[in-house]
C-alpha cells in the first residue's frame, strides 16, 4: 500500500526502501536520517531495531516535534536527523497503520 509515485518522487531512495516493506525485524540503522554515529548512541540506550523507535514515537502520540526534540535531547540526533527521522517513522505509519 505505497503512496501514489508522485508523491513518492520526492523521496529520498532511503525513505523509499523503508517505506517498501513492514519494519520487521530491521535494524534501527534502516531508519532515514539515523545516521551510524545516531545508530550507536541509539544502540547504547537499548534502541537497536527500527520497530523500538517506531514504539517510542507512537508512545509519543506520533507528535514529531516532542519526538524530534526526544531524540536530540536524549540520544545526541542533529536537528536534520531528528526531522528525517521522524519524518520516516510518520510516513511509514501513513502506509502501514
């Protein structure tokens, strides 16, 4: 159930692939804008699959800029990760919830 193509045009070929597939048992890594320097910090905190941080987004009521502020705040994501970052996990639950 992807999004319409043209509207999947303007996304970046990362985003495409995760948006592709349920999350599954990916890894936190597969997330767009989680970056390996992100990934590791994620990791560190017990977030090293993409279904645990999709968690603690919809813990957060899919309120990207608590979520955004969250993973700057708490796991060291540069504004640029935390927007793509959420951005993805939005996305993902636009096709999949």
């Amino acid at each position: 159930t992807l999004r319409g193509t043209k509207e999947m045009d303007h996304m970046s070929p990362r985003l495409r692939a995760f948006l592709s597939e349920p999350i599954g048992e990916k890894d936190v890594c597969w997330v767009d804008g989680v970056s390996h320097e992100l990934a590791i910090n994620l990791v560190t905190k017990g977030i090293n699959k993409a279904y645990i941080l999709l968690g603690q987004f919809l813990l957060m009521h899919k309120n990207e800029a608590e979520f955004q502020r969250w993973l700057i705040c708490c796991c060291g994501a540069t504004e640029c990760e935390a927007q793509q970052s959420s951005n993805c996990l939005k996305e993902w639950c636009a096709c999949f919830l």
